[in-house]
C-alpha cells in the first residue's frame, strides 16, 4: 500500500448531468446495468421536429442521439438572473452554473463560507444555441443587448460568470482542447492547487450542441458511427456518437481535505498533458507517440508502476483508427515496464452515452471515481468480439464487457484515466480510492442532533424535505452526527427554513415522512422550544453553526443537492413567412454566390415626380433661411397654402423677432435650446424643417490649406444641424418631423459641376440621424445653384414644393437645371481576369499612409508581403517615433491602439518595409518625398487608409462634438489634401483612398465617419475637375480585420450573422486584387451583400416602422416566487414603468415594490432602462437616478417630484 504525500490531490465532491442521469447515482445505476443511453427516434417524432422526408429515407441519415432530458430549463431566480438574461444565456452555461452548486452541496460546502480561495477551471464545446435558436427570433434578437449576448454565449465568460456568481476568489479559467478539455481542466485545477493558488478548485466541462434530438448523416470513414452505437475496441466499430453533458468535481489538498473532515471520493496521484505535434497523419488524427508520452509522465508524477494500475477509461471513440492508435500508445507505455499481459481492465463510457465532447473526459473520471467506490467495474458495452487489429493476447490489457468485482488484496484500487482531444492535446490521469477515514461517532439514544433544512420557496422546501427523508431511508448507515453536521455547516441558509431534532436516522425519516401530523420547527415556534440558537436561525438570522462542533469528531458527507425550481427559458424561431426564393433575394446577410458581383458604382437616373393631389393637412415648416431668397420664396408659398412657417436666420446672437421670425447664432447651443422652448410653448414644434443656411456658404480656395478655415466652413451647416438635433434630445422633443437638408452642388450627378465640397458633410448627417432617432426622417435635395443666375429662384421654389408634396421615399435627389435625378448603385462585374491596369510590381515603390489597420493593415501586407515590393509606412502625427515603439508598447500595454499599430509596423518591417515619418513632416517640408524617393527609389503609387477604420471613432449623435469631428478631419481629409498637393503632378500607377460604407449606408454611432468620408468624395470630385490624375475611393464592406478585435469579445457563433457579410483577409485582397482592373471611376463600392437591398433598407427606410409597431413583444416569464408581495401599479406612470421595467426583464408581471435589481437586472440592462425610458417616452432620465430608485414605486415617486415624467406611452 503507498502512502500518500503531499502531491496528492482529493476530490471532495461531484455532480453530473448525462443522458438520462441527472446524478452521480442515477449515472452509476446505468453503467452498472449496462445501459445505453443513446436514444433512437421514430420517423413521425424527427418528421414532427421539421426533419424533411428526403432526410428521413436517405439510407445513411442515422436516427439517434445522446440527449439531456430539458436542456431549456434552469432555476434562473436561484442565481438572481432575470428571465430576459437567462433565456439569452446558452445551456451549456446555465447547466455548468448549476453543476457547479451541486458539486459544493455534495462536498459539503457552502463556498460563501470558505475561508480560503476557490478557483474555477473548465471550457464547453462550441456555442451552437445563438446561431440556432436565439438568432431564429428576430423579436428577442431586437430586444436584447450585445453585450448581454456576448457575455451569455462566449467561451470567456463560462468560468468567471461561476467565480462571480458564486463569489470564488481564486484563478478562473476557461480551457479549451477539444475533447480533452474537461480532464485538461482538472490537470491545471491540480496544478493550481499545489502552486498554492488557490485551496479548492473546481474543475470540469460541458458540451451541449443543438439542434438536439435529431439525428445526423452518416460519413465513411468519419467520426460518427455507421449504425448510432459507439462500439469501442470491437470488430464492429465504426465510429461514435456526439452526446450532450456536464460534469464537474471540487478538489483539494489531500491533506487539507482530511484535517477538515471531508468524504474523499478518490485522490489524484499524477496528471500529464502531451501534445502529438506534427508527428501524426493529419491534425484531427490521434498520435501514438503523444498518447503514450502522456501516459509515461502520469505514471512517472504518480509514482506507480504499471502493475499497480488495475482499470483504464480509455478514451474509446470506437473508430477504427482511434482505438487502434489509442491501444498501441498505452501498450507501449506499459510494456516499458512490465511483461505481464492481460492483467489491466479497459473500458469507454462512450459506449453508454456517446462521445461528450469538452465534457468527455469528466465523464470518463467520474465514472472510473464511481467504480472505485462502489468496488465494481461497469461493463463497457457493445462489445462482443476484439478489434483484430489490436493484440490484447500479448498486451497488459482486456476489455471489461461485464459488470465485474473490482479486487485488489491488500492493495488500493488505482486506475488510469485518458481524454484525447482532436488537435493532439493528449491527458492522463492517475487516481487511487479514497483513504480509509476514522468512524464518527455511533449514535446513542441519548445524542439529539438538530437536522436543519432550508431553500428559496416553500416548494422548494417541500422537496428537500422528501428528498432527505428518502436519502435517509435509502443510506441507513450513515452517522447521524454527520448528517446534522452537513446541513447545519455544509449549506448555505435561505429565507424558507425548517428544522428537526432527532436521536436516530429512523426518528428522522419519521418525522419527516409525517411532519403534517406532527409540524417541523418553523419561525412560528417558541423560543423556549427550540431554544435560543434555533430560533434565531429560524427567525432569519444567520448563526455560526461551527461553534457547536467544536472538539467533536463529524464529517462531510455527500447529502441531495438542492432541488432547483427550473422554468423553461427558450425562444421559438420565426414564422416562416415568405418563400425560400424570396428570402433569399431580401436576405441582408447572405453573400453574394460570385464575387464578380461583389463591386458597384455610383449612378445617378434622370426621373420625374409623379403629378398627384396636394395634401391639404396644415403642417408648421421650420425654415433655416438662406440669403438667397429661396427661403422667402418658399416661406410666401407655404403661408399662401394654409401651413404655418416659423423662418430661422443666422445671426450673431439669439434673437426672438416676432413669433414667426428668429434669429440664431450658429455656434450658440443654448440660443438653440432657447429657441425650442419658446416654440414649444405655443405648440409649434415642427412637422418639417427646411434647412437652407449652407447654400450661400463660401467655398475654400483651390488649394486651400488652412485647417482652420476649412473646420469654419462647417459653422453654417454640419455643426448647426448637430446642434439643432442635440438641442431637441436635451429637451426631450420627439414629435414625428421630417428634416430636408438642401444643398448647392454637393454631388457629381453630371461630371462637370462645380463641386461645393464644404455642405458634403450633410447628407451623411442625415443618412446616420434617421437613423439614431426614430422620430426623425431625412432627405436632401441637391440643386444646382451658379454663380450667374441661370435658374431662376421662382423656377427652385417650384422644384421645391412639389418635393415637398410628392411624399418621395428617395433620400436624395439632385436637381440639374430642370432635371431630376434620383442616386443608387449599379452592379458592376468584376471578373478575377480581366485585365489590370497598373498592378503593384515587385521591383516598385509604394507609399501607404495610414496602413498600420483595418483593411489598411491588409493593403500593406499585400504589398509588402504577398507583392514582396517596397512598402514606404507614414502615419497620422502625433504617432510615436520608432525609436520610441518598444518603450511606448511597453508603458501603455499590447492592447493599446497605438501599441497595435507598433506591433502591426514591426510585422512588416520583417516584409522589407520601411517607417518614414508622419503627415506633419510632409507638410511641413515639400521636399520630404524626393528624399525619401533618393533612397528607397521612385514612388509608384499611393493609398490613403486612414479613414478605413470607424471603430475608435463611433459617438452617437448625443454627445458627439465639434472637437471629435475636428480631430477625424485632420487625420483623413486633411492629410489627404497634404499627399494630393505632394503628388499633384506625378503621373502614378494608382492613388486609392480606403473608405468604408459606412459613408454609403450610415448606422447609429457613424456621424464622424459618414460626415467625413462624404467630404472625401466630394473633394475628390472636385480635384477630379482640374487635375491630371484623379484619386480613386474604394468603399469597403465590413471585414474581419475592422472587426479582428470585437470578435475576441464575442461568441464565435455571435460573430456568424456578422461573417456572413464580413469579407476576409482572404477575400479582401481577391477583391483588391479585382479593383486594379477599374479604370476612368471616381468611387467604387465593395459590398459582399446586395448592397441595394441594404441601402433601401438603412438610407431609404423603406422597412421603417412606427413606433407603436415597435412595442416591445419578446417571450415573457412569470413573476418568480419573492418575499417581497405583489403590488400592483395603479397611476398612470406606474404602469408606464411596469411595461418598460417587464419588457426588459422578460416578466409579465412586477410588482411596485419589486427591486429591479434584485430581479436580475444590472448596469447593462441599467442602461437599456434608461435608453427606454429616453427614446420611447419621452421622459429624461440617467443611470444614477435608476440606482438609487430602483423599484417602479420609487422611480415613480422621483419623476413625479421634477415634474419628468407627466408623458404617456
């Protein structure tokens, strides 16, 4: 017999949810039985679960699974999740969360009490409940926050969410090897232990995949068997069967865990993890020398031999490679020290519940812990003659396809545990039974023990009084003494309580069998029966139960876990409206099959107005007049026509003229807000602003290069208009209005206007503030207004007010003398062989400004690297010299954005590229680029891309500001007429700008990008008229490059929907590659995407509701059981809050006096509050206010106070 050291590692407690075993107990019940718990389906229950026919009489569809009974339920409310958040939560989180409860209970420990530090080690299979069921609900995906999804489905957050929720302190972990996950775990969980990092662990692995209870298509020669049975190590095995699981063990110092007094299931001796390398046929196939390397080492940290190992849980997938491979490692592992032959069992769970995936290896111990103690080892089943191609005669092993008795003599029972993972991660495992621990003591009639019990609900207190009534009856040896002891120190205390005293374990069952007879101790008992301790207790308080125990001899021992009440939280998928062709042709987030199609150019089509009937309705006009007399023009004929019109002038200061007539400093956001408030008062907020005050705007010189003359060209337009718009949120104004911005030449419709570039700005305002405030709808109307007169104002009046009456979808429309033109994009085709015009050369020079992200960064290793030519880097000023990188990632950390632009430069300074400096040294010296093409040679083309990238500079339009845009100016357009001056009259290759769609399509955030890239285009086409060479603007759909560092943060099936139009590295340079065959364009848009599909639905809101059609109508849940009473909201704004505060929590009902934290809310869904009570009610209010109102009778009695809330819903 060995002696146990201080290497040794105990497991304390364990839970497990397998198919068909919600226990450890039911779990042994079926492999001591033999069972197999992979169901077969019928036709009619795959056929009910929309299975097609084809599927169903196709010779190789396999109709069998390994399932969870419910993976939908879970006791959301005995976590503090709100029903909202949990049915955003995958299972496989929700079932790990509640695993993990179980296993502390079945320890006896309540980890709030634990004096010491608690890690959590642990990874699942891939999150398949997202893309497959959430997804499917367009309604819940509307209604739920990113964040909330990310933190729900990610890999990142199973662990930490566990140390949170349970309030463990020690490392949180999250492991991923694929199928050797679990047991790689409880390797690091021991690793950690006996580093000193933590004094308990808990260490496991799940892996639920959906769609579940189907079932799937047979391959040849692939993992999955041919007939739905795993048949390890059998001639007839051909391959496995995937199955759905959780299992999860505490862990602790041997040492530790016997000086506390806990039941020691088994003792880890030894653990290695090996990784096969290359050293193998292929990346997804097992190594023999990885294998039994890891076996080696286990043995060798244990230290045993061979010969003192008596069972093997073998990985056993059953397919013909792997268990060959499999039993060839381990044979010669042993073999190098032993000659024996036939003398270890083998066996495989996965004969008996499939192949679990990141929870296999956990299933493999816990069954091997099982067999320990109940001194039997499980047939491993579906085993009738051997493989011929392993030779167990001359090995030390045979499979063990009885229930058998596991005999030792005089020696511990040992056994070996392996988890192999696809990718060659390779675990083993040493355990050994548990030592054998000192009796407490026997029960005398004379001992009375105090059993207390308690839970969250009465129900649940009803159920864990049955349930220790029947463990008791069914364990009558158990000591008395150690039960009391459990319950009164091994768990946690809720609101429900109950206890009992009692002299034997018969006395208990009885007393609990009949407590109708004879009531249990409750809070209504006298304090001289129970005494002062219990009644205290009962009455709610918390006791020291420890001080009662001490000097006395007890022992945790495994007791029933406590029984959750679990809710169904599910979504159900979308009706299917519409035909397969249809959706498909109206789907936004599929790519385009060719990606010749992927490329379109801007058009403009002449059309007409339709000649319809005035709408009569009165309307008030808010007209921001220009000096142009176009404003006045109109102002007469709108008065003329019965509509009230309110005429805004700039000025120097606010003014109120008359009631019809004011006057405005641009800059003057107050005047603004003063201005609403008096409009406001006599009832006339807008239902149209005409805003005019950028046409008469003077434009740039040519060549005009002072930044802060071009910033003021924007005072009179993008700036006004963001202050008028911030104006009307300050003051919660969200009266239905549309906002028409007119604009003088702005847009190249014809390719010889005299391009206005400093109102470009508009139109990609207004594309993004539709789009932020739903109340507010947007178009601009471009005319063509010259120096000489030759429209007549009477003719734009006219061209104007029929606009204004057509009730037109189109966002944009452009008026060339008397024509009308309406913009869109046309297809272009873009064959991978057609001919390029000027490619990048090896031997050429090229300069990249801005090409250290985003697609930037794809540029300039396409050129640099896969080109292999001369890539010269510039960047935006302020960006660190290079002898300052390595001490600037330094301090500020690998994450920096900066420090990520460092890191990307030193990749492609390994390319041959060169570092030459910033924007400001250019423009400072206009003869920097002849030097730098005297040493690296002449430069051959150009490409600007420091607008490719939005992501650091998204603001909504509520706190966006001057500065922000100021800064996004200098660093794009700016430094774009610095290089376009630089090489003004150099005939180049090519000179590209990367832009991105969002100049195209808009979306919430995108003020400064949208604003300036439309300044980009519009300069552009404006240097297009004179110079010699014209710039290109390549608009970029979404990549994965922009996306690289969301993507970490968010589940990888989150990420799908956005994959679906996001192009790859991979693409992006075959798209690049296709844009050197464009020649004689301005602008090119790239869009994986119908991109028409896109811009009708974001720019030209032809699918926008209203938002009464936008009520909040995702899946509710039942008001959980709370020791709080129901009250019902009565006022009016009670139940305005009781809507918002059920819609965001996903309950039908609260209660006034309902904490909306203690209902599972939190900061995020705070901000979500918030935002609902801001955009849909009108009723200002911030997060502050909700933390310290967080109850609707609260909340409302604080709104009523300001006078904030007297608005209805």
């Amino acid at each position: 017999m060995t002696m146990s050291n201080e290497l040794d590692i105990a497991i304390i407690g364990m839970s497990c949810k397998f198919p068909q075993a919600d226990t450890t107990e039911q779990f042994w019940g079926n492999l001591a039985s033999g069972k197999e718990t992979v169901v077969f389906f019928s036709d009619e229950e795959l056929a009910d679960k929309g299975v097609p026919q084809a599927l169903l009489s196709h010779p190789d569809y396999i109709k069998a699974a390994s399932v969870l009974d419910h993976p939908e339920h879970f006791d959301a409310e005995f976590f503090g999740y709100n029903p909202s958040e949990a049915t955003s939560m995958d299972p496989q989180h929700r079932i790990f969360l509640e695993n993990c409860w179980q296993t502390f209970e079945d320890a006896g420990y309540d980890p709030s009490a634990f004096a010491g530090d608690i890690g959590v080690f642990a990874g699942l299979a891939m999150n398949t409940y997202l893309s497959d069921v959430l997804i499917r609900n367009s309604d819940f995906m509307q209604h739920v926050s990113p964040e909330q999804l990310m933190i729900g489905n990610d890999k990142d957050y199973l662990t930490t969410m566990v140390s949170y929720k349970l309030g463990l302190k020690g490392p949180s972990l999250n492991v991923n090897t694929a199928c050797s996950t679990s047991l790689v775990a409880i390797h690091l969980a021991r690793q950690s232990l006996l580093l000193g990092e933590c004094d308990m662990a808990l260490a496991g692995g799940v892996s639920i995949v959906l769609p579940n209870s189907k079932g799937y298509m047979y391959k040849k020669d692939g993992i999955q068997s041919a007939d739905g049975h795993c048949r390890a190590f059998d001639a007839k095995a051909k391959g496995t069967v995937w199955g759905d699981g959780c299992g999860v063990v505490l862990l602790k110092r041997l040492a530790d865990a016997q000086a506390d007094g806990d039941h020691i299931y088994a003792v880890i001796k030894g653990s290695a993890v090996t990784n096969d390398g290359s050293n193998k046929v292929g990346y997804t196939a097992p190594g023999v020398e990885g294998q039994s390397k890891a076996i080696v080492e286990a043995l060798a940290v244990s230290g045993q031999s061979p010969e003192d190992i008596q069972y093997v849980e073998m990985h056993g997938t059953g397919t013909q490679l792997g268990d060959m491979v499999e039993m060839t490692a381990i044979t010669q592992a042993y073999q190098s020290y032993t000659e024996q032959t036939e003398f270890c069992a083998i066996g495989s769970v996965k004969t008996n519940i499939g192949h679990l995936n990141a929870a296999a290896g956990i299933a493999g111990l816990i069954k091997t812990v099982l067999a320990m103690n109940h001194q039997q080892i499980p047939p491993s089943i579906n085993y009738d003659e051997p493989n011929p191609k392993i030779d167990f005669k001359n090995s030390p092993f045979y499979v063990n396809s009885r229930l058998s008795d596991w005999k030792t003599g005089s020696e511990p029972r040992r056994a070996g545990v392996s988890s192999m993972g696809i990718g060659g991660t390779n675990c083993h495992i040493i355990i050994e039974e548990g030592p054998v621990t000192m009796p407490s003591k026997a029960a005398s009639p004379d001992d009375v023990h105090t059993l207390i019990l308690s839970a969250r609900s009465a129900e649940a207190l009803e159920q864990r009084i049955d349930q220790l009534a029947d463990y008791l009856e069914a364990h009558p040896t158990l000591s008395l003494q150690d039960v009391a002891f459990t319950l009164q120190c091994g768990r946690r205390s809720f609101a429900y309580r109950t206890a009992l005293r009692c002299s034997s374990l018969n006395e208990a069952v009885h007393t609990l069998r009949n407590r109708t007879l004879h009531p249990l101790f409750n809070a209504h008992s006298p304090r001289e029966t129970v005494g002062d301790q219990l009644f205290l207790w009962l009455s709610g308080q918390e006791n020291d139960w420890q001080d009662i125990w001490a000097g006395q001899t007890a022992h945790r021992i495994p007791l029933p876990a406590y029984p959750f009440q679990r809710k169904r939280f599910w979504v159900e998928p979308d009706p299917e409206t519409a035909s397969s062709e249809h959706t498909a042709s109206e789907h936004y987030y599929k790519k385009l099959d060719d990606m010749a199609d992927w490329f379109y150019l801007p058009s403009w089509k002449e059309t007409s107005l339709p000649f319809t009937a005035h709408n009569s309705e009165a309307k008030v006009y808010w007209v921001f007049a220009d000096n142009l007399q176009i404003g006045t023009g109109l102002t007469r004929q709108l008065k003329a026509e019965g509509h009230t019109v309110i005429v805004i002038e700039p000025g120097d200061s606010y003014a109120c003229l008359n009631s019809n007539l004011f006057v405005l400093s641009p800059g003057d956001q107050e005047g603004y807000r003063q201005m609403i408030r008096t409009l406001q008062a006599g009832n006339l907020l807008p239902d149209r602003i005409l805003f005019m005050w950028s046409l008469a705007c003077e434009e740039p010189e040519a060549g005009e290069m002072n930044l802060e003359a071009l910033i003021k060209t924007q005072n009179n337009g993008l700036f006004s208009i963001l202050y008028l718009t911030q104006a009307f949120a300050d003051l919660s104004v969200k009266k239905p209005c549309e906002f028409i911005a007119l604009t003088n030449n702005v847009f190249n419709v014809t390719g010889n206007e005299q391009i206005h570039i400093q109102a470009s700005t508009i139109p990609g305002l207004c594309t993004v503030m539709q789009q932020e405030y739903d109340h507010m709808r947007c178009r601009v109307i471009d005319l063509l207004l010259t120096a000489h007169g030759e429209v007549s104002i009477e003719a734009i009046v006219h061209w104007i007010m029929r606009e204004l009456y057509s009730d037109s979808s189109e966002f944009v429309c452009a008026y060339r003398y008397s024509k009308r033109f309406i913009r869109g994009f046309e297809p272009v085709r873009i064959e991978a062989n057609a001919p390029h015009q000027r490619p990048v050369r090896q031997e050429g020079t090229y300069l990249v400004f801005g090409g250290l992200e985003a697609v930037g960064y794809s540029v300039s290793e396409y050129i640099a690297k896969n080109k292999g030519a001369t890539l010269l880097m510039m960047e935006e000023e302020g960006f660190p010299k290079q002898e300052e990188w390595e001490q600037w990632v330094e301090r500020n950390g690998e994450e920096d954005a900066i420090s990520i632009k460092i890191q990307n430069a030193l990749k492609l300074l390994d390319h041959g590229a060169v570092y030459i400096g910033t924007i400001a040294d250019l423009e400072k010296d206009e003869r920097y680029i002849g030097a730098q093409e005297q040493r690296y040679g002449q430069i051959r083309g150009i490409v600007h891309a420091s607008g490719s990238s939005g992501v650091k500079r998204r603001e909504s339009m509520r706190t966006f500001t001057p500065d922000m845009w100021q800064g996004h100016f200098k660093a794009v357009n700016y430094s774009l007429m610095i290089l376009d001056r630089a090489f003004a009259d150099r005939d180049l290759d090519f000179r590209f700008i990367i832009s991105g769609l969002v100049s195209v399509l808009g979306g919430y955030g995108s003020i400064s990008i949208a604003t300036v890239s439309n300044h980009v285009k519009a300069f552009v086409a404006k240097q297009s008229r004179t110079a010699g060479q014209s710039w290109v603007v390549q608009c970029w759909d979404a990549s994965e490059t922009v996306w690289g560092r969301v993507k970490q943060y968010m589940p990888v099936t989150m990420y799908d929907r956005i994959e679906d139009v996001a192009l790859t590295d991979e693409q992006g340079i075959q798209c690049l590659e296709r844009t050197f065959a464009v020649r004689d364009v301005l602008e090119l848009e790239i869009s994986a995407t119908n991109l028409i599909n896109r811009y009708n639905r974001w720019v030209r809101l032809k699918d926008r509701k209203t938002l009464e059609e936008n009520k909040d109508e995702s899946v509710r849940h039942s008001r959980p059981n709370l020791p709080t009473a129901y009250v019902a909201a009565s006022q009016p704004i009670e139940q305005l809050l009781e809507r918002v505060f059920s819609s965001l929590l996903g309950m039908d009902q609260v209660g006034m006096n309902d904490d909306f934290f203690e209902l599972g809310g939190h900061s995020l869904l705070g901000v979500q509050l918030v935002s609902k009570l801001q955009d849909l009610y009108q009723i200002e209010i911030d997060l502050p206010i909700i933390y310290s109102y967080p109850t609707i009778s609260k909340l409302s009695a604080y709104l009523e106070s300001t006078g904030k809330a007297m608005v209805t819903a």
